[in-house]
C-alpha cells in the first residue's frame, strides 16, 4: 500500500475525575489525577497516531495511558491495570500500556480500570476511564474491474471495486495522452458502498489516463490507470461504404451520358433515295429523260446503276 503521508494521529482522550478534596488532605482515590489514553499504530517501520477516536483494523495497535499528577501524590504508589477491549478480550498488568490489534471493523468500547496501592495498609484506589472507538479497514487497493480499451465517441462505464471502509471521498479526472493539466480540478463523489461506476465518452482515440484518489477517515489511497481509446471499426466501415456508394453513383452517371448519342446512332434506322438520271434519244430525234428511284437503308454499298426502283418518262 503506497503512502507518502499515511493519516494515522493521536487520540488524546481527556478524562477529569470529578471534583477534588482540598490540598493536604489525604488521598482516598483518584482525586487530583487526570489522564489520557494514546492510540498508536504501527505499520512497517512507522508508527502512526490518531485523534478522532478511529483506528484501523488489522494493524498492531498500542495505546498507552499517562496520568497527570503535578503535585506528585502518586510517586510512590504501585499501579495496576486491566484493559477491556470491548471485543472479549481483557488483558491485565502492571504497565501503563497494552499492544493488541482488532481484526474486523465496528464500533467498541475500550475500558480501562486502574489500581492504586498507596501503602501496605491503606485500602486500594481505582479509577475507570472508557471510551467509545470506531475501526474502520484502511484503504489498501483500488481494483478496475472493467475493460481497458474503449471506444471513440461511446458512452462507456468504468467500474471498481475499493478495499476500505465507507464513507469514502472519491476524486477522479481523466488526462488526454496522460499529460498532466494543472488547470483542471478533479469531480469529487461521496462514495457509501465499496463499488464505484463512473461514465465517460472519450471524444479521440490514443492513451488516456484516469487518476483516482480515494480516501476515509483513516487512509487515504491514489492510482492512475492507462486506458486506450480506439476509434469505431463500424463508423470507418459506414464512411467507407458511403465514399463507395458516391463514387459508383458518379461513374455510373458518367457512363450514360457518354454512351447515349452512340447507342441511339446506332438503333436509329436512316432511309435515303437515290435517282438516276438518264438520258435517251429515241427514233424521231426527241430525247427522253428516265428518272429511276431506289431506297436503301444507310450503310448499304450497291452501286446505283445496279438498283431497281420505279422509272418515270
């Protein structure tokens, strides 16, 4: 678990016994005595303290009680204690410190009971100190339970799983190409279960990165996670086959226009006539003119002369 700066601090519980007898009088029991219950917790080589009255569970915790006695009534007495950890377990001893962990998180009532020997004969004092304590599990991980390519422009659901104790605050931004942007804050969401679901629509492709922050009451947690974007197969196929329709529109077009004078020349059938002028001289020395008429379709090669048609005199 990565921690610069973990969160742990004192719990200084100030607990006055009530009103004291006079200076001189004798000490019949905790009367001008007040003290304090320390909370430390020790993770790796560092040790860590509290005071809001929360530890976290599963660490090695220690906590010790120290008296205040200005006037020295007690410098000579011999103490005894018993700590009630409020989870069964009740651990006794002459030193004003115990060592315990609670393993699973809840609420708990520590009680301490301290015993006073003044002198051989003199009755015991006693004096009760309690306090109510919250566990909570630290924050160790931060698990992406999604997918970690997405694509462009698709409304996409991220979602994770936080080992921890809620509530927790959760700060998240996303980073276009993974480059830091110190002018953008991060969306701050109060988290009450151990699930998180964030959306987002990436708006282009490459790698973004996604920075989490998350914290509770006793730790606090920050990642980054790489994302790639990647563009929309579907959308290139659509444009594609949207280029081609056009292109195959415009050629096609192109085509007819082209082609229609050539294939109406073609289909169209175009007649013509063809005279023959002749001149013959008959027997009486009177000339006559023989007008000989033919039809034939385009593209045919008979000579005139050999044509047949209808002769007029």
């Amino acid at each position: 678990m990565d921690r610069e700066h973990p969160p742990w601090m004192l719990v200084h519980l100030l607990m006055i016994l009530p009103a004291a007898a006079g200076r001189g009088a004798p000490v019949t029991d905790l009367e001008n005595a007040a003290g304090k219950l320390v909370f430390y917790q020790t993770e790796g080589n560092a040790t860590y303290v509290r005071d809001t009255g929360e530890l976290a569970s599963d660490i090695p915790t220690e906590t010790m009680f120290e008296l205040f006695d200005p006037q020295r009534n007690f410098s000579a007495a011999k103490f005894t204690y018993t700590w009630d950890l409020g989870n069964g377990e009740v651990i006794q001893g002459t030193e004003p410190v115990v060592r315990y962990h609670y393993s699973e998180p809840g609420n708990y009532t520590l009680q301490l009971d301290v015993g006073v020997n003044m002198a051989q004969y003199a009755p015991p004092i006693t004096g009760v100190y309690s306090k109510d304590v919250q566990v909570l599990d630290a924050i160790k991980n931060i698990e992406l339970e999604g997918p970690s390519d997405y694509m462009v422009s698709q409304d996409s659901s991220l979602a994770f799983h936080v080992d921890g104790s809620p509530p927790m605050w959760v700060c998240w931004r996303f980073l276009k190409n993974c480059l830091p942007d110190l002018t953008s804050g991060c969306t701050l969401t109060m988290l009450y279960e151990n699930s998180l679901e964030l959306n987002h629509t990436f708006t282009s492709a490459g790698v973004h990165c996604l920075d989490i922050s998350v914290r509770n009451d006793i730790s606090k947690l920050q990642t980054s996670f790489s994302l790639y974007v990647r563009r929309n197969d579907h959308s290139h196929l659509l444009f594609i086959l949207s280029c081609a329709a056009v292109l195959i529109a415009t050629f096609s077009f192109i085509l007819v226009i082209t082609c229609r004078p050539w294939q109406q020349s073609k289909s169209q059938v175009v007649a013509s006539s063809n005279a023959a002028f002749l001149k013959d001289q008959d027997s009486g020395g009177q000339s006559e003119i023989v007008f000989t008429f033919s039809s034939m379709e385009k593209g045919e090669r008979e000579p005139l002369v050999l044509q047949h048609g209808t002769q007029y005199y």
